[in-house]
C-alpha cells in the first residue's frame, strides 16, 4: 500500500475513532459506577448538534479568539499523522519526531490560553493560568519521558522507536518502566483527566480546560471538544505505540495494516477500562497538589534516564 494512503487512513481513523474512544471510556465509567450509560455514540451527537447551532462571539472577541478553534483542531490532526498507528511507513515520520509531537501540543495549548484571555472575563483568565501553570511543569516531564524511550530506540523517530522496541526489546527493563509510569501521570494531566482536571465539571474551583472555552459556541465549541477527543486518544496511541507497539505492521503490507486494526481496537479497549478504573479509584486533587503529581512524573522520568546509562 502506498504510504501516503496509510496515512491518510490513519487521520481518518483518528477522525472517526476519537469520539467513539471518548464514548466508550464515558460507558464504561457509568457501569463502573452504576449509572446508566449513555450510547457509545453520543459524542458524533454532541458534535454534530454543535456543528448545526450559530456561533456567538462576545463584543470584544478578536481573531486569535476565532481563529484558536480551527488551529487546535489543525493542529490535532497533524499530529494524527505522525503517530504509527497502523504501520510504522509514514512519510510525516521522515519529518518529524515525538518532540515535534510535543511543540504541537504545545502550540495548541498556548493558543488556547490566548483565546481563554482574549475576551477579558475572570474565567478565561483564570483558566489559562492554571493550564499554563501544568504546562510549565509538564511539558519538561514528558521531553524528559521521551528522551528515556528514545534512548533505547535509538532515535527520536516514532518509526524507529517502535520498530526496535517491537522486536525482541523487553517492556521489564527500568528505564521503560519509570517511563511508562511518567507517562500515565503526564496523560493524566495533558488531557484534564481525574485527579488533575475533570472534563464533566463547571465548578469554578476546580476547572482548567473547561473555564478557557467556555465562552465558545456553535462550531466553535464542536471543533473545540472534538480536538479534546483527538488529543486523548492521541495520547492512548502514543503511548501504545511507545510501550505495547506489538501489533504494529513493520511495512506496508495491506494483510499486517488489516490484521493491526483489530489489535489497537482490543488496546484501545483496554487502555479505556484501564483510565476509568484510574479515575474512579482516585478524587480531584487540590489545585496546589498538581505540583507534587508531575513532580513525581518528572522523578520517574528522570529515574527512567539515568537507569538506562546506569543499568543497560
């Protein structure tokens, strides 16, 4: 299969199973806590309810406030196709790496906290304080999580990294370990989940995400949330593909990308359970306690680097 058509399939894929991620994840919770589920379809609702309502913009609204919304999804889609999902044959992966993975999550983020600030209320300002906040502690975290991986493949190319992981490289050595475990506590806090943020809640003492966009309307807003799905289950298959890449077709060979799909689906499937369980099982954290979470993060990342020039 030519290479540009995976990877036009995978930004499809990235797309289409985004929402479906966010529904399964919303389900399962709600079983968990005995709640009766909403359909594993309700997020195409959501957005195409938001994509038919008219945009509002506040009086004082300039572009940055209108142009964030089709920058952040711009954005999420770009990195969409640097990520092996399917196969590790991408032409972005000549290009660019898991740190210009990183610097486009960033841009995403500090667009958004422009447009938080943008119309002048308190909710918006506050918002983006707090966002940039976890950015300032997280972001060296998680360069500091890809150097350990990098490090053992070699190369800070996705595509290499999952090609030596996969084959024969064994998940039980430490500087993967403290990786992975920086990993999750970095994905918890980059995508507002529980115990840093809380995706479900209008509480102004513990909104981050929420209070930057809640200005926004219409296609705005659904271009907004549906980004927000991107970027979790964009971290879902970063993590996978860095971690678990087992499964992963190592060419363009259309059986190995049409037997891969299967597998991420049962990952995806797990790694779902796996965060509800995570979110359930813990309480919002204090806002003052972020600090510690991704300090401990940086800790584990940190301790993933040395292990390696220490024990490998």
């Amino acid at each position: 299969m030519n290479p540009f058509i995976i990877e036009i399939l995978q930004i499809v894929l990235l797309l289409a199973l985004a929402p479906l991620f966010a529904g399964w994840v919303k389900m399962v919770k709600c079983w968990i806590q005995g709640r009766t589920s909403p359909s594993l379809f309700q997020p195409y609702r959501d957005i195409r309810k938001l994509l038919s309502k008219d945009v509002i913009l506040a009086e004082n609204a300039s572009w940055i406030f209108r142009f964030t919304p089709y920058l952040v999804f711009g954005v999420s889609v770009m990195a969409g196709g640097i990520i092996p999902m399917l196969s590790i044959d991408l032409p972005f992966s000549a290009t660019a790496d898991v740190i210009a993975l990183v610097a486009l999550f960033a841009i995403a983020r500090f667009f958004t906290a422009l447009a938080g600030m943008d119309i002048g209320t308190a909710f918006g300002g506050m918002g983006s304080s707090r966002e940039m906040t976890i950015a300032s502690l997280a972001e060296p975290a998680m360069l500091m999580a890809v150097f350990a991986v990098s490090l053992v493949g070699k190369s800070t190319s996705l595509s290499q990294i999952v090609l030596v992981i996969s084959q024969g490289h064994s998940l039980l050595r430490p500087s993967l370990v403290f990786a992975l475990l920086a990993f999750i506590l970095i994905a918890l806090a980059e995508t507002g989940r529980v115990p840093v943020d809380n995706p479900a809640t209008h509480l102004e003492l513990t909104m981050i995400h929420e209070a930057m966009i809640l200005e926004y309307s219409g296609r705005h807003l659904a271009l907004i949330e549906w980004a927000g799905m991107m970027k979790l289950f964009l971290f879902v298959v970063l993590g996978i593909a860095s971690f678990f890449p087992w499964g992963i077709a190592m060419n363009d060979d259309l059986t190995a990308i049409a037997s891969a799909f299967p597998i991420l689906l049962l990952k995806l499937g797990f790694v779902g359970a796996a965060l509800v369980l995570i979110e359930t099982g813990m309480a919002k954290m204090r806002i003052f306690r972020i600090t510690e979470f991704l300090g401990t993060a940086f800790l584990f990342a940190t301790l993933g680097m040395l292990s390696y020039f220490m024990l490998e």
